[in-house]
C-alpha cells in the first residue's frame, strides 16, 4: 500500500490504437499511445489501483499506480576492460606518464 505523499509511477492509456491518428505508420498507429508519468500520491492507493498525483512541476495526472518510490533501471551495459584501458591511455596522453 502506497501512502498520500509517497513517490510512485502511474501509467495511462492516451489514446487507444482506434483512435490514432491515421497518417501515422501501421507499425505506430497499431500501438496505443501510452503515458508513464511519476508524481506524489494525492491519496493512499495500492499498485494496481487508478491514483492522481502531483509532478514536481506540479502538474496533477491520473493513472494506475505500477511502482512505488521508481527508480532509473538502465544502465551503460557490461564491464568492458578495454575501456577501462582506453581511460588509462588518454590519462598517460593528456598528463604526461612514463611514455
């Protein structure tokens, strides 16, 4: 259960793929438009449930609430210790080294 204030994710229909608009490209306008938008809880609510919320901009939105307190999931892939390597050449270049 998500309380009144917490930081959530609420995900909405936009427009449903009938009502898109016709001029986009089939793989596009097969698609619904979606929104995610992320905000705090006006009220208590349970993942699952239809919430408003307020954005930073303080902007009000509703929504199903999907995650609680959301954070960023991507990252820049595995470790790769060529590059590592490649930060330890421009180091040596740019300030001097035993070169």
């Amino acid at each position: 259960m998500a309380k009144k204030g917490d930081w959530v994710q609420i995900h909405n229909i936009v427009l449903p793929p009938e009502e898109r608009s016709g001029s986009l490209p089939e793989d596009t306008k097969a698609n619904p438009l979606e929104m995610w938008v992320k905000g705090y809880l006006v009220n208590d609510a349970e993942i699952g449930e239809e919430a408003e919320v307020i954005t930073r901009t303080g902007r009000h939105a509703k929504g199903v609430v999907v995650k609680v307190d959301p954070y960023f999931e991507h990252n820049f892939g595995f470790f790769i210790p060529e590059v590592l390597e490649i930060g330890n050449t421009v180091r040596k270049i740019t300030f001097g080294g035993e070169d």
